[in-house]
C-alpha cells in the first residue's frame, strides 16, 4: 500500500535538484532582429549529485540536434545538468547543431563541473543557435536557486500557462520519495509524443530499468493520446532524472505516481492547446481489437470537422460517424452508438436527433470537459485519447507564430 | 491526333441530356423547423435515352444510402435518370434510408418513365429524407429543360460558387463528342476521395471498360489529390455517363478530356475550399518510392501548421520539413531541398533564412497560388497534391454549418 499527496513547489521539493531561469534576449524570429521578446528563454536543472536519466524522444525522422547530442552518450550515462531553452529549436541545423551545443557546453564548464550534460531545446525550426546570447545566460543563473516557477515559466513558448507538478509517496513501511515535474507545451500536439518537453526528477532509489520501463508506459498513456493539431515536432522529449537520495522505492507506487503526473501534464497541456476551450476525451470500444479502437480514437481527436462542431458546440455526431468510417477501421452502422457523457445521441434505433435530445446534447457541449463515447459493438478492443475544439484563436496563434 | 476546346453551356452541350433543380424547401439543419433555406435543394439529370453508366464512390465504410441504392442494381446496368439533392446526405440512416429512396422513385416514375433510376445526395449526416417535400419538386421539374446552371446552383452546399465545364472534342478523322461535367465540393475535402459530387455526361461512343478504367484514372490524378480539411465525406461520388450519341471515340482523346475536366473541377473545388484564400501544390520528388511522395505530399496538403503558415504567410519552412519529418518516410536534412516556386529555401548548404530571401519568399507567399516542391534527394518517386490555406473563415464556416 502507498499514499500518494500532491505537494506545492513543483521542482523545489526534490532535495539535491536546483533550477532557474533566466532572460538573455532571444528572438521568436531570429531573422527579425527588431523584435523584442521579454520573457525568458535559458533554463537548467543541476544536481548537485549525478543522476540515472531515461529519455523518450520524438518519432519524427528529423530530430533536433539536442536529441541527437543526447544520443551521442553511452547507454546507461549519468548526467548532472540539463540546460534548456525556449525560443529557438536547433533542428535541421545540421552537424553544426550539434558542435554548438559541445560549444555551449564548454563555455558552461568553465562556470560549474558538469558531467555529461544534456541540452533540451524548443521554438522555430532551422535556425543556428544564439551561442553568444546563451552563454551570457550562465552569468546570470543561480545555480543554487530552487526556482521551479521561473523556469516553467522560461521554457513556455505559445503556452498561455506554466505546467509543473509535484508529489510526495509515503510507502507503508514509512519511508516515502517525491516526484516532481515542468512540463510545456501547447501547439503542434500530436499522439506519437506530443510536442512538449517534460523533465521529471525524483528521488526515488529506482533501478534505471524501470525507469525506461515505465517511462515509455506513462508516455503512451499521457502525451502519445493528446493531440491539438495532428502535428509531430522534431524536438519532442519527456525525461526522468533521480539522484536516488531517498532509499525508498515500489514499483507499483512509482508507476502510479509517474502515470499520475504525466497524465495530469498532458490534460494541461491540453487545455493549453493553442486556442482551444473545451478538452474532450474520445473513447472507442467495442472495436475488433485495440489497435483498430486506436485508430478510430486518434482519427477523432484529429479530425477538424469534429474539432469545429466542438467550437461550435453543434451536437452534429455525423461529423463523429464519418470520421469512425474513414478511419479505415471495421465498424457498422448498425452496432454502432455513440454517446454524449451519458446521453445516447446515436444508435442502430435512435438515429435522427429531436429537438428535446439536441438541447440536452448541446447542454453537455457547454462544459469545458466531456466525453464523445463510440462503441463499435463489434468486440472488446478499446481505447482513449484526447482531443481540443478548434477556434478561431488557433488559427490567430498559428499564422502569427514568428511574428 | 485531336483537339480539345473548352465550351459554354456546361451540361447543355451534350444533345439528348436534360437537367433541372428546383426548391422545396428542404433545411440544412432538419432539427429546426424554422430555418429558412432560399436555395434550390433537389436536381435531376435526364437521358432521352439508356446510358451506360460508371461510378467511384468514397471509401468511408458508412457508405450513404445512395450509393447502397446504386450498387444493388447489377454490373453494366444502364440508366436514363439520376435524381440529386443537396441540404441531407441521407447517410447513417440505414435500411430505411434505401427504402426511402425506392419510395421516392416509385413516385418519381409516376411522373417520367424512369429506367434503373438512381440517386445522389449531400448535405447533414444522420437524417432521413423528407420523401414529402422531395415528391413536391417532380410537379416543379420540367423535365425537357437544359438548365446546367440552375442544377450546378442547386447541388451547392457551403460552396461559393458553382462549377461547371463543358469541352467538345474533334478528332482527325472530322468526327467530335462532348463532355461536360458539374461538380459540387467546398469542405471536408480530402485525398482519398473528396467529399464531392461530381456528374460527367458525354455523348461520345466509350466502351464501358475504358469508363470505369478511366474514371477511376481520372479521380487518382484530381479529387484523390486535393485536401481541405483531411476529412473524407460518407457520400463522395462521382459519375460518369453517356448516351453515345455521337459515334466518334478516342480512348486517348477523351482520357485527356476526362482528366482536364476533372482536374480543373478539383481545383476549383480547392479554391473554394471553406475560407481558402490560396491553392498550394504540394510537389515531393526524389523519394524512395512514388508511395513515399505520396505520403509526404499528402501530409503536407493536410497539416494544420502548415495550412496556418501559408494563411498567415510566413515563409517558416521548418513546418514543411517538420511534416515531412512526421510522415514516417525516409527522408535526410543533408539531401532535402525545399523551393517555394523557384526559390530556393532550404538546402544542407542554406539553412538560415536571411531577411533578403524571406522577403522574396513573402512575396511568393503572397499570391493566390504557388508550388511548394520538397527534393528528398533520395530517389526518383514523385506526387504531387494540392491543397490550401486554413483560415478564420474554414473555422467561422464549420463552427456554424447547420445553424
């Protein structure tokens, strides 16, 4: 048995870990070098002791040269620093984006002892990195500072709000470890690793093999079933670190308390999605096997005809059926239903919509959460993912993006 | 050899083909007894005598009744009537859906004598058809009429515009046929099938083998290629028949009639793409295979972010490659190129936009259409797919398309 508490303090509350953010002047549009951003755009998180880290990455062809700098390391690295920043991507920059992060990384030594760092970087693809700016920041940070808000706040591009968590799990045997994490992200979410950044830190004594274990486990439960728009990012990353300061550790409880935290960002983040006002969970059963329920779930949160009837809060389930029968996935429309929370807005006997139906329907797209419920009648395969309506503020955001 | 000249008269040039629509009053949102619809609602297409008759149909597994109620007449049928209505897709509503339709035609043939009758409908999913109100057009129609125009008004939905073309075609030998189609198309667009209708009529003298083959040629190179919304639709049709009227037949000359009508009927279905302002080709060569371009060039047309890029004109190369990358093909930052036009923006050698190309890239961006070609640098596979830009008014239009 466990108890799981949340805490406030996101980052703060695990011992050993210290973090900041600070402002160096990066631009949203390095061609543009009238613009002026004021918010901060380099971060870190140091441990003051060396860590075990799992990463999970995105499955896009062209990973950002972070990632590929990450995976230069040998399996089973420890690192003690992790330097992050907004603003600027490094993807499709090449060799040379990677040779500038060992650039960066140099300079960083020369302020404090590094081992293996890493680097985690977001924002507009295909430019070099600023390494002069950067390297101003390492004059600025505190690195004894615990100031988890500040740095959930610098690494924030589009996102309208910070995301971090925290948690403490108290073991039946007394002893108990915390779990803490940041996490951005708003546009171009898509499932197959949202395009986010999460940076989980503990102090759980847990053996690196469950840490990729469960790791990957909580991905595919959290950021692989969000999607805003239907886009994959070249910089997608999740990553757990622990200094293992705590002597305690269960399975069962870490698991939980990670799926936990994970899934609870990837809601934000959803809320977050770029312009979006309503978060709706897309659950397909009863499909010949999950795979097939996968895909219809995934093709639903995707689809702009069913994020535009959200927005538009127009209880249209056509839009809902089309896109189950295009899915490619087998389905019949005569063992089919589809439910609105708990109304039954279509079945094999109940197709046409009454006006009486259609205000209890539309009643239930006010809310700011619901659930658009397929069973496919047709076997046992299920499966969830979670979607945003689409606004008008989507397409402000995204048209405007670099300007 | 041969010659192919575009006509005025859209449906009305090919002898012995009458056409109508009319109004009755049918409601796009059939919930609401009280909207008020103005346009005209239900068609037909008349024969003076049996035409061979060829159809491509969407792969939505939810089929509309309609087209049920076309494929349970036998291979090679012949036909002299095909009824249409706009305003209910008389999809997902099952048997009774079928049944309606005989219903309808069994009144209809108390009108006209009606061989092998058949149907085409758009509009709302998930309500059965107002058989009174559809019965009351048969004493409007006058079935002698040639009115083209009034019939490509009637099978509109959210388009803007109508669509029609007519093309007569003389062969070398002095002998000429027409063809003249109209089309219906604005949202929910997609390769695969455009949700569309589409009506081709010719008095030439085709086999019926080379219909269906080069119908089914023509949809791969027009509606199969253009994108909206990434949405495909329960009731995509399009038909093609004649009454070989005219003894001339070329397969060669009317395979590149067939596809010049059908491709210039798709993209004006592109361009009156709900709140499209621009049509956008989305060239990729030098793939490994044509299906590896295909994927890529279909993801393009699809995404969001760069759908939202090309609205907001922002030459932000880094979503095409971040797409690209996202498409799960083979593909290389060291061997991609990307020309907006014929400029180029992206190479392993020219990554950075500098100020001088992003603003000829503006430029480029600025007009109605342009091609955006991506060079994987990795074979000889190519496609090419079109699509638009995503606007406010795709949002303001799909937020509010039934009330």
């Amino acid at each position: 048995m466990f108890n799981i508490s949340s805490i406030e303090g996101g980052l703060n509350v695990v011992d050993g870990f210290f973090c900041d953010g600070v402002n160096v002047g990066m631009r949203t549009n390095p061609a543009n070098s009238e613009s002026t951003d004021i918010d901060g755009d380099v971060g870190f998180i140091h441990s003051d002791t060396v860590c075990d880290i799992s990463a999970v990455f995105t499955n896009n062809t062209f990973q950002a040269a972070p990632i590929k700098h990450y995976q230069r390391y040998p399996d089973n690295f420890q690192t003690n620093f992790l330097l992050i920043n907004a603003k600027n991507a490094n993807a499709m920059t090449g060799q040379a984006g990677i040779d500038d992060i060992d650039t960066i990384m140099t300079a960083l030594d020369k302020k404090i002892d590094t081992i293996n760092p890493i680097m985690s970087s977001t924002g507009v693809i295909g430019y070099r990195l600023p390494i002069d700016k950067i390297v101003t920041a390492f004059d600025k940070f505190d690195f004894t500072a615990k100031n988890s808000h500040t740095l959930a706040q610098t690494i924030m591009t589009t996102d309208k709000f910070k995301k971090e968590r925290a948690y403490k799990v108290e073991l039946d045997n007394g002893n108990s470890f915390h779990i803490a994490a940041i996490c951005k992200g708003a546009g171009m979410i898509n499932p197959a690793m949202a395009t986010m950044l999460c940076f989980i830190i503990t102090d759980a004594n847990i053996p690196k093999a469950d840490m990729d274990e469960l790791l990957l486990q909580g991905s595919e439960k959290s950021f692989n079933r969000i999607s805003v728009d239907g886009d994959t990012s070249t910089n997608d990353t999740a990553m757990l670190l622990t200094n293992k300061k705590s002597s305690a550790y269960n399975k069962e409880a870490f698991s939980k308390a990670l799926e936990k935290i994970m899934f609870e960002l990837a809601m934000e983040i959803l809320k977050d999605g770029e312009g979006a006002s309503k978060l709706v969970a897309f659950e397909v059963k009863g499909a010949k096997s999950e795979d097939e329920a996968r895909r219809a779930s995934i093709a639903l949160s995707n689809s702009l005809l069913v994020k535009t009837a959200l927005f538009g809060e127009d209880p249209n389930w056509g839009r809902i059926a089309s896109t189950i029968g295009a899915s490619g996935i087998e389905c019949d429309e005569s063992t089919l239903s589809i439910h609105y929370d708990d109304l039954l807005i279509y079945s094999n006997e109940f197709r046409e919509l009454d006006s009486q139906r259609e205000e209890q329907a539309f009643s239930i797209m006010k809310q700011d959460s619901f659930i658009v419920s397929c069973d496919l009648g047709l076997g046992s395969g299920a499966y969830t993912s979670y979607g945003c309506d689409l606004s008008y503020e989507y397409v402000k955001i995204n048209a405007e993006y670099r300007t």
